[in-house]
C-alpha cells in the first residue's frame, strides 16, 4: 500500500514517521515545493528505521508529482498558516489556489486515490477538493473531527483522572474553535456516561478547553501543533488501508443528512477501504441540532469565498 503525503511540514512528516513505525503502508512518498526538504525529512525518518524496527519505504521528492503514481491515498498538508493582519479572506484564497492544484496534479498519477484533506480552513479546502476534482464524495475525507474529538478525550481523561483510551467521545460539525461540537452528552467512560463522574460546570469547561484546544497549543508553541494532528491523519488513513471500518468524525459532503445540503462538515463516518462508506445518523438533541446548523451557517459563510477559485 501506498501513501503520498503532500507537504513535509510538521504535520506532515509526523504523518509520514507514524505511518512508517506502524507499518500502515509499505511506502509513504513525502513531496514539496521547497528544494530538499521532503527528502530531507525522508532521510531523517528512514534512519529510525534499524532503530525502531520498521520496513516501511519512505522517500521524498522536490515537487515531482509522477514519484506518487498509484498512491492508494493521498494526504493534502499544503498552505499557509494566517499571519499577523491576513483576513481570512487572503487565506482561504492562498490556500483554495494551492490545494486545487495539489489535487489536479496528484490525480494525474493516481486517478484511483482516497484524497484526505488536513489544509486549513479544512472544511472550506475538504469541499474545494471535491468540487474542483468531481471524485465521489466517499473518495474525500476532511480530517479534522479526528484531531478535535482526540482532544475532546483528552481533556475528558485529565478531569476524570482516567486513561483517555478508556474514554469514548466525539467532536463534530466544522474544524474551528467556534465552530466544532464537541457532544458531552454522549461521551463515556468505559461504557457509563461521563456525566456520572463530572458535574455540567466541568463537562462545560472541557467542551471549552477542547473548542480552542489548537489555539491553546499555539500560544505555547509559537505556532501549529503537529504530533497530534499527525498521528490523527495516520488513525485515520490506517482505518482506509486496513479496511478498518471505525468510526470517525469527519468532514464529508452531506446530501440531506443532518438537514444539510452542499456542504462538507464534520459528522460521524465509517471508514473503510472505500474512504467514507457510511454517514452515521445520531440523533442529536435540539441544542446540539441548533449549534450543528450554526456551524454549518459558518463554514457555508466561508465556502462563499471559494468562487472565483471553482469559477
């Protein structure tokens, strides 16, 4: 199996280190624009190899998109992040501009493959993706409700006290600090309740930590996280080539579903070896159906921007 990830940034890298020492695919081709730089990183993550014990072939390329034919998936890392005095605006216009052309051009080698889109603003990007290409709609996924509802977990576990592995919880709707879900209500620990354990002013509090979790770990940073969203598009790209059927938040087209229509936004999926195979219905409460139709208003106010790039 295949793996081209486009962008050897943070992320993408830690994309690439984690599906190696997992041994999800057997190549992973890392590709970017800057000269060196891809296989720079490939270097650095092929000489872990003997260490850590995996066989994975990692490999980078300058730009040279004919190095990812016949990629069973493909991960779009690429763009900018917004700088000091951008609008959103100039954003979503870099980026949409950038990411139409990674697609065009990784589907010229390989017409077959499962698009995963990471780039921000990754709703808007998930549905310029799958516009501009016209692939079905099960063959591009929006990453971000992995990231989120891992976070959302995390968050869980440090009030509870608990292993987050023994903690079930999902985040859904866009992939923004106002605009995701995370569902309190439905969230567990082992099976009970989490509502059981913790009182509405903490469940409230850790829906808030886990909205600006992102921008949390900028400020401490100085810039984007990356070992968790890495490992997130590894989860998930796991779950494609392994035809793992798990169930993952993530930003899909809807047609109807959750009372949406031409937009991709984040809802629960499973995943498969034919990307999104099914759009899970929950049923949401009226507050959660209520915030779900805001978020969508949000991301469907930034899609709006997007039109001279699909014109």
């Amino acid at each position: 199996m295949k793996v081209t990830i486009v962008g050897a940034g943070n992320v993408g890298a830690t994309c690439a280190d984690v599906i190696s020492y997992r041994g999800i695919a057997s190549e992973v081709v890392l590709l970017d624009i800057k000269e060196g730089f891809a296989e720079g990183k490939a270097m650095d993550i092929m000489q872990c190899a003997t260490n850590t014990g995996f066989n994975t072939k990692v490999s980078g390329v300058t730009n040279d998109y004919s190095k990812t034919a016949d990629s069973d998936v493909v991960v779009i890392t690429s763009g900018i992040p917004r700088k000091p005095g951008m609008t959103r605006e100039e954003l979503i216009g870099i980026n949409a501009g950038i990411v139409k052309s990674v697609a065009e051009n990784v589907l010229k080698y390989s017409p077959n493959t499962i698009v995963v889109v990471v780039s921000n603003p990754m709703d808007t990007m998930t549905y310029l993706t799958l516009k501009a290409t016209g692939l079905p709609k099960n063959r591009i996924i929006g990453m971000g409700g992995a990231l989120d509802s891992s976070r959302f977990r995390y968050y869980l576990s440090k009030a509870l006290d608990k292993p987050s592995n023994d903690v079930s919880a999902m985040v859904i709707g866009g992939h923004g600090d106002t605009t995701m879900i995370p569902l309190t209500r439905l969230a567990s620990y082992n099976g009970i309740p989490v509502s059981e354990f913790l009182s509405q002013e903490a469940l409230d509090k850790v829906a808030a930590d886990t909205m600006v979790g992102g921008a949390t770990l900028t400020g401490l940073l100085g810039t984007s996280a990356w070992y968790a969203p890495g490992a997130s598009v590894a989860y998930l790209v796991d779950s494609i080539l392994n035809d793992q059927k798990k169930m993952i938040a993530c930003s899909v087209f809807l047609e109807g579903e959750y009372g949406q229509n031409d937009i991709c936004l984040g809802v629960p999926c499973i995943i498969g070896k034919n990307g999104i195979e099914e759009i899970l219905a929950i049923d949401l409460d009226e507050k959660e159906k209520a915030l779900l139709a805001k978020s969508a208003d949000a991301v469907r106010n930034m899609n709006a921007d997007l039109k001279s790039v699909l014109a």
